[in-house]
C-alpha cells in the first residue's frame, strides 16, 4: 500500500509541475525596452558594469557601428567607423573596467564577401 501511495504522490506532484511550471516561466517574462534602428543591425552586444548596453553593428555595404543605450533603453551615444573607399562591418565588441568598448571588425575585400583586412577601435565611455 505505502508504494502505491507514494507512486500516486510522484505521479500527482509530476502533473502538478507539468501544468504549472510552462504558466510560471511564462510569467517572469517582461521585455524591459526596445529600440530600432532602421536600415542597421547589430552583431554583438557587450554590458558595462552600470549596465549600459553596447551594441556593435553595420551600416549594411558602408561602415562599422556602434552604440551605447542607458539600462532603461535611452541611447547615449552612436558613433560610425567609414573608412573612405572600403566597406567595414563589426564583428565583437567588449567593454573593459571603466568602460571603454573595443570593438573589432573587417575590411571587406571587393567582392563583398572576403576579410581583407582588420580594424579595431576604442570608444571611451562618453563615446
């Protein structure tokens, strides 16, 4: 009797979890903010120790991106890296102790696919 019961106990608190757990996951959900950046995209995001965003992006065929948005979304800063006569595009960025970005991307060689080159830039935390 006592294994019957405690089959009954696990196979009653499995179903429990089962029917709760996706409606309490569900519920701790919320976005915070949103911002877009029309006819851009973003290749990596890094946060500081204030919880600043920084996001590394491309203009699409033209220049390097980056920008710093507050923790509530504002953005702070928004800088272009266009070398004249290459294409660039981001590819990481990090941001180190007292809150500068480093961000790295490439030259694009001219068939528009192929690396042909590095570029690395420091932004200090006022852009």
């Amino acid at each position: 009797m006592g294994r019957i019961l405690d089959t009954w106990k696990g196979g009653l608190l499995a179903a429990l979890l089962a029917t709760l757990l996706p409606w309490a996951v569900q519920a701790q959900v919320a976005q915070d903010w949103s911002v877009a950046s029309p006819a851009t995209y973003g290749d990596m995001i890094a946060l500081d120790q204030a919880n600043n965003a920084y996001v590394a992006g491309s203009v699409p065929f033209s220049a390097m991106l980056i920008q710093k948005f507050s923790p509530s979304g504002v953005r702070l800063w928004e800088k272009v890296f266009d070398n004249p006569g290459t294409r660039e595009q981001s590819s990481w960025v990090a941001v180190d102790a007292v809150g500068n970005a480093i961000v790295t991307g490439y030259l694009v060689a001219g068939d528009g696919v192929s690396p042909n080159g590095l570029v690395v830039l420091k932004y200090g935390p006022s852009g």
